[in-house]
C-alpha cells in the first residue's frame, strides 16, 4: 500500500526534496511506501506551462531519490476512486497553502473518504523562479 504525492518535478530542486522527505516520513508512520505520480508533459502544459524537462528525462531522477520507493508515470491532475484502486494507493498527500481551495476538485474523492492530507509547500524557491533566475543571469551576462 502507497501514499501517493502528485509533482511535476521540472528541474528538482530543493522543495521537491523537502516534500518527499516529508511525505516518506508520513508514508513510514502509516505503515506505508511512496508513490510518486508523475504528470505528463500534456498535462502539465494544460495548467502550468511548457515543462523544461520530458517525463522521460524526470522519471529516472525521481526514481533515483532516496525517499522514493516507487514512481508512476502519466498520472492525472484528478485522483480517482479507480486511480486509487488500481494503484494500491491508502492515502494522498498535497502541498499547498492552508485554506487554497484550488486543489479540492482534484482531491474530491480522497477528500471525501478521508484519505487526504495537506501541507505547507516550501517558500522561496519554485520550477518558476528557477527559470527567471536564469533569465536574469542570461540578461547579466549579455550586458558585461
């Protein structure tokens, strides 16, 4: 049995590996492994943006994380009951700010049945801010 975290996990970086050492922490404390659901290029695209790396090239740094036990692939923004099910997975875990409603449509079911946790992301660093940082750099760079 699983406790799955849903991530993109474009450029890992040190929030990334915060939530997943704190979600094996959790999953260890149920008695459970760590599964996590890797979205597609398709998927990310359709509410973020383009993803910098393929789910191909995520995929096998995900795998090679040391608080990882298992790694799904394709896995949708809405977490089913059959997801669920066909997954062996007993509870989810997000991260987000207390009180964001935004994600509750694609946590119903397990909101519903009461397998559903949340907490706090990491601040300060985010896929995004990655980004602009080397945009800035790019734009330093150009003007020496």
């Amino acid at each position: 049995m699983f406790l799955l975290v849903t991530m993109c996990a474009d450029m890992l970086h040190l929030g990334h590996i915060r939530l997943l050492e704190r979600a094996k922490r959790l999953a260890e404390q149920n008695g459970l492994l760590l599964l996590v659901g890797l979205h597609n290029d398709e998927t990310i695209r359709s509410y973020k943006r383009h993803p910098i790396l393929t789910q191909n090239e995520r995929e096998p740094v995900v795998s090679a994380i040391r608080y990882v036990d298992k790694v799904v692939l394709d896995t949708p923004l809405t977490i089913t009951r059959q997801f669920m099910e066909e997954n062996s997975i007993e509870l989810v875990l997000h991260a987000h700010d207390e009180g964001d409603t935004s994600y509750d449509a694609d946590h119903e079911y397990p909101i519903s049945v009461g397998k559903f946790v949340r907490i706090d992301y990491t601040r300060g660093i985010s896929t995004t801010d990655i980004i602009n940082r080397c945009r800035h750099h790019d734009r330093c760079s150009e003007s020496k």
